[in-house]
C-alpha cells in the first residue's frame, strides 16, 4: 500500500483537479501495477516536458519498491 499512497500524493500535488485523482494497485505474483488516472486536462502535466515527470515518478516508485522487496510498474492510463 505504501507505493500507491506514495503516488496518489505526488499526482495530487501536480495537478489542477485533486479530486479526480485516481490510484489503482493491481498485484501481482512478483510484479505490482500501479495505474494512475487524472483529469484530461491534467495528463499534460503529470507526463511532463519530454515525459520527465512521468519518468522521476517512475524512478521513485522503483526505489521505494525495490527497498521492499517487490517490483512495481506505474502506468498513466488516459
């Protein structure tokens, strides 16, 4: 849980609508997926200059999964 809290607080942090912030955990055997959704007008944002943004959320995620143990995947889903 600690990896989808963790995104759920950066993607509402970025993004004009807040509220329509969505993260979804689908586990798996030894891979997690983690999809987030946002408002449309919000993708933009989260996916960053060049994918950027999207790519250091990807880079944290793998930190934090990595120290416990799993391996995580972020998708943003439009």
């Amino acid at each position: 849980m600690p990896m989808k809290e963790l995104i759920h607080a950066i993607a509402v942090e970025l993004v004009d609508h807040p509220e329509q912030v969505e993260v979804t955990e689908i586990p798996g055997e030894q891979n997690t997926v983690i999809e987030l959704r946002v408002a449309e007008d919000d993708v933009g944002k989260v996916i960053g200059k060049e994918g950027r943004t999207a790519q250091s959320m990807r880079t944290i995620l793998t930190a934090v999964s990595t120290k416990l143990g799993r391996r995580a995947h972020l998708d943003i889903v439009d």
